[in-house]
C-alpha cells in the first residue's frame, strides 16, 4: 500500500455546516453528514489482521486476487520503547511515588497519541484503496478476542496491548463515511483451513506457509485472506 494517502474532505457534497461554537482558546464548527450514497461493489479487500501487519488479496471479477500488505510494524516499536521509558521511570523515581504517577501518565499519554495518529494513517490507507478499485473491506470479527500463552509473561503483555479492534474500528467508521461497504466475518478457522479442498490442516503452518495434503501451498497470511474473502461472499 501507499505511505501516504489524502483523502480530502472539504469538496464533500455530503457535508452541510452545523452549528459553531467559540470557546476561549479554540473554534469548534460541527458538520452534518447527509446520506452517502452507496458506491457499486466491483471488488472486495479481504484482510488478515496481524500483529506487525495486515495481509490480504484484492478481488476483482475480471482478474486474479493481487496481494495486499500493509506494514504497521510501527505500533509495537512505539509501544515497547514507551514500556521501557515507563519502566526506567519507575525506578529512578521508586522514591517519589506522586512524581512517578505523573511522569508514567505523561508517557502513556504520548504513547496513546502517537498510535492513535499511526492507526488513523493506516484506515485511511486501506479506505482510499477500497474507493480506488469499487471494493467493499472484508475483516474479521475479532469482538471478544482473547490471545494467551502459557509461558510467556512478555509475549501475553505484548498481544494484549495490540490495537487490532480499535484499527477495525477506525477503517469501519471512515469506511461508513465514504459509503464503502464493510463485512465483518468469524475468524474461526480462517488459518487453518484450507480453501481449496476446504480440509482443516491444524499443524499446517511452518515456515511462514501454508501446507495442505491437497497439494495447496500459500503464504499462511494470505491462505487466512482467501478464507476471510470465502466467508465475506458466502455471508452475502
């Protein structure tokens, strides 16, 4: 995908001026969205959630499915830099306890913005592509989700602080905004399966691919893709 995409708001007929407000140190106008018509579906963006990226194919009716990445390998660097400042900050100030609450607060607050900011970049991404192309966004539905392992203390706090629904979140609200279409399908099995015999291969994946006795041999992040755009056409 692109590093850098505009999606420019103030051409949008949809919009009407709202109310106005004047607060000493800023302007708040608010905006009313009038009913966005419904763009023609002539593709769909199925994609993987990961944790450093997400994988997925674009769907054509005329073409072959084309390989999607989107890097965001930048969230758990920023995270894992703020939990070792933050981490630092409660020993050298382990003798002031208000001084430590307030500089660990100022951290996570800017760890907050800054992946905030990055999420926001990464909708935008994936919604331009999907008004490129026509497409609806096929993601799974990860309400719920809990991801644990038994042994590793790091690795659960890691994956716990992954901000995959609230990316879900943003790509769904600004994906209603411009009248994209976004289906939401279960995530069981869509590693684990394959696609084209649709066997359930439990101890497929190694090596970053997927392998069934069928003879079906593809990146494993992709092989979830093709299952995710499978269950988003059957839902439909």
């Amino acid at each position: 995908l692109p590093t850098r995409v505009k999606i420019s708001w103030a051409d949008d007929e949809t919009l009407k001026l709202g109310s106005i407000t004047i607060c000493p140190d800023k302007i708040v106008i608010a905006f009313r969205k009038t009913d966005v018509p419904k763009r023609p579906i002539e593709a769909v963006i199925a994609l993987d959630t990961n944790e450093r990226s997400m994988d997925g194919i674009l769907v054509t009716k005329d073409h072959e499915p084309v390989p999607v990445r989107l890097d965001q390998k930048e969230v758990p660097i920023i995270q894992a830099r703020h939990q070792e400042r933050r981490s630092r900050l409660q020993q050298k100030k382990s003798h002031d306890r208000r001084m430590k609450r307030k500089l660990c607060g100022r951290e996570g607050r800017r760890e907050h913005h800054r992946i905030e900011d990055r999420l926001r970049k990464y909708a935008i991404m994936i919604v331009s592509l999907a008004i490129i192309f026509n497409s609806a966004i096929a993601l799974e539905d990860l309400t719920g989700m809990r991801i644990r392992t038994r042994r590793n203390k790091g690795l659960n706090r890691r994956l716990s602080s992954w901000p995959r629904r609230k990316l879900h979140l943003y790509i769904f609200q600004l994906a209603q905004w411009y009248g994209v279409p976004t289906i939401f399908v279960n995530p069981s099995y869509t590693s684990t399966d394959c696609p084209i015999c649709g066997r359930r291969c439990a101890n497929s994946r190694k090596d970053g691919m997927f392998r069934c006795v069928c003879g079906w041999e593809c990146d494993q992040h992709l092989n979830a893709s093709l299952n995710i755009f499978k269950k988003a056409k059957d839902s439909n």
